[in-house]
C-alpha cells in the first residue's frame, strides 16, 4: 500500500465557487477549463505558483476541450475549446493568443 501526501496545489479563489470542468495534459504541462471560461496553463511541478499562463473569457459558457497534436505549431501546445456559444476556439499556450475561431458562421485564422 502506498501513501500519497499532497506536494503542491492551486485553488481558484476568484472568482467565488469556481470550479473546474476537465484538465489535460499538454506539452510542459497542464491545461484546465473553469466554470468562469478560463483556460489556465500549470506548471504541474509547482502548482502552489499558479498558473503559468492564463486565458479568460476563451468561451462563452465554456464546456470542453481538446489538445491538438504535433503537427507546425509543435507537440501540444495548441488547445481548442468550445462552449455554448457554438464556437471552437484555438489557443496557443506558449503566447496565450487565439489563433483561430470556428463558428456556424464561418471560419477565422487569426495567425
């Protein structure tokens, strides 16, 4: 039997009562969606720091999200998210710029 002693943490404290939807991992790290459609970027070595990069407002109610693989932008270090406002948007964590947008309306590449 093992005994796990908690190392590190981060609690999101504003705002109030938020809570998170899904953690991934992604390339140097962790990323996490939240109930106040951030997306946060970990450090999961040094939690107790906070977040490494963080993204408000990726969504308008906020309910997933995917990391993309390797391909130009490099291992992981893309993430897409999508809400209830019917969009996908892309974000690149090392900048923390939206580097792309689908809607039903269309598409935009904001390279």
């Amino acid at each position: 039997m093992y005994t796990l002693s908690t190392i590190s943490s981060y609690h999101v404290s504003d705002p109030p009562e938020t809570y998170v939807y899904d953690i991934i991992p992604v390339s140097g790290g962790l990323s996490a969606i939240s109930s106040d459609d951030s997306l946060r970027f970990f450090d999961p070595t040094n939690l107790d720091a906070g977040p490494v990069n963080s993204i408000r407002r990726v969504n308008s109610d906020v309910t997933c999200m995917k990391v993309l693989g390797s391909g130009d932008f490099g291992e992981g270090a893309i993430v897409c998210t999508a809400g209830r406002d019917g969009k996908v948007v892309m974000l690149d964590l090392r900048t923390g710029a939206k580097v792309g947008e689908v809607a039903s309306g269309g598409f935009l590449l904001c390279f």
